[in-house]
C-alpha cells in the first residue's frame, strides 16, 4: 500500500493507551484490555434471599425485596439496601481495574 505524502505509516507511530498505559503494538494493547476486562468481569454482586443464594437479579422476587428480604453481597460486603450494593459493585470493580493498571506499569 503507497501512503500519500505527508501520512504516518500505522505499523510506525500508532500508539494505544490501555488504563493510562502506552503500548506500541495493537496486539499488546488488546491484551492488557483484555486482561483488565477478565478482571473487572470477575467482581460480581450476588443476592441472598431467605438464606438462599442468587447469582442473577432477574431471579429475584420483587415480593422479596419490596419486604426487604433481599441481601447485597459484593465481595465480603453485604447490604440490604440495593443502591448502596451499587456503589459498592462500582468501586470493587474500580479497585480491580487499578490492580491491573498497577500490575501494567510494573511491567
């Protein structure tokens, strides 16, 4: 392929960025995104309902969590009350994307 005059050959000076980091090549860069996705998609919230573990929202009554029988887990944190599980979920996903950002520029 014959670049016109004046443009940047992608193979020389491209460069991605993952999580602040720079990487030269697209293959590196899919991979740290690739880790750092893997990572955040491990942290979870799970529902406890009469003692009963629920790994899915959609399975959980709305009987039963007007009556408050619900329990947020996320992590080792657990909370009856479904906007603060929410926070919780956004910042142990935060924390598990700054490990991997951490572990990227050690590296």
């Amino acid at each position: 392929m014959k670049l016109a005059k004046g443009t940047c050959d992608p193979s020389k000076c491209s460069k991605f960025f993952v999580l602040g980091r720079e990487f030269t090549s697209r293959e590196a860069a899919e991979e740290a995104r690739d880790d750092a996705r893997a990572t955040v998609q491990k942290v979870k919230m799970t529902y406890v309902v009469d003692g009963v573990a629920v790994d899915s929202s959609s399975k959980v009554s709305p009987k039963a969590k007007a009556a408050g029988n619900v329990e947020f887990v996320v992590c080792d944190d657990k909370t009856k009350c479904e906007v603060t599980a929410r926070g919780l979920l956004a910042k142990a996903q935060y924390e598990a994307a700054r490990s991997v950002a951490a572990k990227l520029a050690k590296s």
